[in-house]
C-alpha cells in the first residue's frame, strides 16, 4: 500500500480532521488547506483549519477562506484524532501552540527542506506546490474535484509558481491547471484577484522603493530599500511590500537581489538569486533561512549600518561562484 | 477540405514563402513567424520573415530572431509567391511597403477584429495567441515540432495571454503549453528572458511613473504619466514603458487605467478596462483603436491638457456602465 492509500485510509477513519497551515499563509497553504476541508466535508467528516495570521486580503476570494480561524485570536485549538499539516517544512513553521498536538500527525509538503516531522510524511520535492499533492490525493481517494476545490487548487498551483514564472513550473504544472480550468478554475479571476488587487497605497510605495534601486558588483547585485517613513506616507504595511524584491531581480545582468525592509527593531532583509548564487547559505550566515533562490533574516541593525554589512557579502559570495549555476 | 488543409496545400506548393509580421512585435508575432519559417524550412522550402521594427531585446532569445529583417531598414522586400501575413488584424499593421503585395496572400490571426484582407483567412477570435493556431495547423500539417519551435509557440502563447493571467486564457491554452514543455520549451528560461531583463533605467522611470499615480472617479479610474524629461534623467526610450500601464490597473476598485507618455508631439495614452468599460470606444473617439480593454491613441496636445481632456471622458464613459460587464 502506497502512502497515499496509508493516509486515504486514516482521512477515511477519522470523524474529523484538524489542518493547519504556516505562518504568512500563501495560495498554495490556503489552497490546499480549503480542499482538504472541502473533501473531508464532502465525506461526512469535521475539519478545521488553524493559522497563526489572517488570511491576506488578496486570498479572501477562495471558496470556504473565512472558515481560517486564527489561532492567535483563538488562543486555543480544537484537536480531531487525525492532524494534518500543510505546505510546512518544519515544526517552527506551525502554530500548534503547546509543543506536538496530540493524534496522528500527517505531513503534507513539497519542500525539499522538509524535516519530516510527521508520523506521516507525504513530502514531495518533485511537487511545484502542495496544492499538486493534494491534486493526487483526491484522485486516487476517487473524490470529485468540484469548481470551489479546483478554484483553490489552482490557485495554490498558479501562486506557487509565480504564475507559471518560476524555475518549479513543470508541465505536469501546466497540464494540473489545465485540468482545473476544465473542472471550473477561472485564470482570469484567479490572476485578477490575486495580483490586481493592490491598494493605492502599495502602488505609491513601489514608487518610493524604486527610487531608492542601487547597485553593485558591476550589476550583478541590486537592492531597494523600503523605510518606516515610506510606509507611515503611503500608509501602508509590511505585506504590502510582498513581492517588491522582484523587482530588482527583474534587471538584466542581476544575479543577486535585495529588499531592505526597516522594522521595528532594526531590518527584515529579503534575498533573491537567479541560480548562480545560495542565498540560503548568505542568509543562514546573518542568523536566517531560506531555500537556495529565496531567503530571508532579522538585523538588529540600524537600515544603513545593513546595508553595509550585506550587501559586500553578496558581492563577495557572488564573485566566488561566477562558474556554477546550482541546480 | 478544411481552411487548414488549403493552406497547407498551399505551403506545400510553393518554393517559398514571405511572412509579415505587425509593427512592434511581440512575443506571439515573432513566436509564430519563426515557427511558420522553421515549418516551411523543414520541408525545404525558403522563407523571409519582415517587420518594420526591431525584435525588441527581451525577444533576442527566441531561436532564429535574428532573421527577422526590418522593412524599414531593407527599404525592399523579397516576395515569394506566397505571401503569409500573421496576428494582425488589418493591412494597416503590415509593412508592405506599397499596398497589396503580389501572389495569394494568406492572413493567420486570432483578432476578432480582423478585417479578412487576404485571400485565404485563417482567423480564430477563440485561440488566445497566433501561436495556437500555428501548433494546430503543425499538427495538421503532420509536422514534427521541434525544442526550437515549441519554445517559440510556448512564447507566443505566455506573452499574449500575459503569462496565464488575461481573460483570454482557456484550459486550451494551458494544455497546448503543457504540450509545448513536453516537446522541450523550458517555462523559466521563456519567463526570465521576457519579464526579467529590464534595464536599471527601466526600473528607475517605473519608480518616478509609480509617483505621479492620480486617482478620479472614487478610485474607479487611476493614471500615471511618463514625461520626456523622466526618460532623459533615466536614459531609457518609449519601449520601456511597455506594460507600466498595467500598475495602475492592478490597484483594486480600478475598472480604467491609463498612461499618458509625452511624444515628440504630444501624447501617446494607453488604456486598460477591467472589463466594465469599452476603452476601444474612447480610444476611438480621440482618433485612435484598439481593443475593448486595451487601446490607445496620439494627442497632439500638452501633457496637461491631454490630462484634462481624457479623464473626465473616462469618468463619464464609466458612470454611464457601472452596472454591465461586457462578455
């Protein structure tokens, strides 16, 4: 029996099911979260689904999204024997709040850094997002994928991919949403709702950070800048400045690109790669984490004092592995 | 005999073929010619593909661009007797330099508003991309699609479909691009060259656009405007304010976005509808065209009475259809 049919069989046995989902929850956590509910439900079965934050304004188009409870505000959690946790590396990623929840625990995850902390660990590398595993998931439990389901799958699929834009799209990718669209996925509603919904706010704060684009190491190496003065003048937010280190990416000739966020206690710097460099290793070096091409951490840092600490960092990681491009 | 199996018949009996391509090309143009020109090759056939302008740099990835010659640059061009003109919907967006061209001319489009001017019309309003209809009219033809072709048509399909996120993305366009991976098209390497090799100018006109962004009509309408003085500072031409229209659309409760570039001699204004309003209506009525929910026009007029003068016709025009959403 594969592991599919292992967890078929307990979703099957349970009277219910608690999910959670990570911290800042993406499409591809809210997705997938939402369909596994949705087919729990569809078998007579309870769920519930818990996140530490509130679902992001952008995502509050999925079918089922406000049944999300927020376990901050909840300050408790309703445990099912059967806890599934999604689209979660690790444990620190999880808002079970007191240690490991009581049950079985199911571990559904397309991380390559999963540190399978499940009793079951259905981790799929291969998988551009968790919303494909799920995909399979309802096939092989034979379970019809109605329009709300496909709508959240993909949606889970589209985002994670940075709609189809990122090195994880694979045809299977492709063919996945295909199959949504013809079981009800809108692309154009999916697309609108997730990227054309922006505020006025935001729009002037990309302004802002864009005027502040510089660079380094010839061009291999670009950073904005985005300062609590900026976001208390457009009135805007720390989510609002999701994405915008994409930006600098976007040029020509950049390997490496950051995003300096002032915080309350110093700077969140973001770290982008487009396949020369680890960012993952740079960022783990200044007490963060991250996957090879996307990583992040905390400096208790004055924004300037950073800035000088990062960025000749990159330049000299960057200078080392001209050569090789990972995998 | 079906349309597709005429042309065929038609490629299949002359030596060689002309393809035209509209005034500033696009991915699905460009994707399309060089694949139709690889077809025609492979059966040891000739082909010259013709444009007025340049292949944009972004482009200068695809297999075989630099054969695509400037009209303008060649000041004649080499006809074939059979002449294919592709994605444009009149004789208007064709560089023929003096009128008809001679032998039969074929016209392979997916514009509803195409005009019908060859004497063979293959014009599919439901395909989303020219491109669709060259991977049909391959598969008909028996043909072999090579890695080469199908990064083109994978191009041609992502860029016009403005990567999966427009409303002409069908589960068609999804399957034929999963398609076009399997037969070797990579969906990173087509998306880094297209949305990832901006210039540093580029990015900084973006930041001093984003800061002009106004709003009218309670946030129903929202512009930007780019000055001559912003791309002299910048060092950047019109081609890079390709899409800045799309900032302004993204902001949520926008139906109208526009932009307003100063030219030689005035304005260019770009217009974006979410659907509510028929900017092709407006564009006209100021001497310009389009589509519904993108066109443009020239004003021979200052900045701020170009200003003055489109914004409150936009505001009328979506006062008027707050409550139907055309189709």
């Amino acid at each position: 029996m594969d592991l599919y049919e292992v967890i078929i069989q307990e979703l099957e046995r349970t009277p219910g099911a608690t999910i959670f989902i990570h911290k800042s929850p993406d499409g591809d956590a809210l997705g997938s979260a939402l369909t596994l509910a949705m087919a729990l439900e569809a078998r007579g079965k309870e769920a519930e689904i818990y996140c530490w934050d509130a679902v992001p304004y952008f995502y509050r188009f999925l079918p089922g999204w406000e049944k999300v409870k927020r376990v901050r505000q909840e300050n408790k959690v309703f445990f099912y024997p059967l806890v599934v946790g999604l689209d979660s590396s690790d444990l620190g990623r999880l808002p079970f709040l007191e240690g490991r929840p009581p049950g079985k625990v199911v571990n559904i995850d397309h991380h390559p850094t999963n540190t399978r902390w499940g009793d079951l660990n259905l981790v799929e590398p291969g998988a551009a997002a968790t919303g494909e595993i799920i995909f399979r998931l309802l096939e092989k439990w034979g379970l019809e994928i109605t329009p709300e389901m496909a709508t959240c799958l993909y949606t889970a699929i589209f985002t994670d991919t940075g709609g189809f834009r990122f090195s994880n799209t694979t045809e299977a990718s492709l063919l996945y949403c295909h199959r949504l669209v013809k079981l009800g996925a809108s692309p154009y509603e999916v697309a609108t709702h997730v990227y054309e919904s922006y505020s006025p706010g935001r729009m002037r704060l990309l302004g802002l950070a864009l005027n502040t684009l510089s660079m380094a190491a010839e061009g291999g190496v670009a950073w904005i800048v985005v300062t609590r003065e900026m976001m208390e003048a457009t009135g805007t937010g720390p989510e609002d400045t999701e994405e915008f280190v994409n930006f600098p990416k976007s040029i020509r000739g950049v390997e490496v690109a950051l995003l300096f966020r002032e915080t309350e206690s110093g700077v969140k710097v973001s770290f982008r790669s487009k396949g020369k460099v680890n960012v993952a290793l740079i960022a783990a070096s200044l007490g963060g984490g991250g996957h090879k091409a996307a990583a992040g951490c905390d400096m208790e840092l004055p924004l300037e004092d950073a800035i000088k600490r990062v960025v000749p960092l990159v330049e000299e990681t960057l200078a080392c592995c001209t050569s090789s491009t990972f995998s």
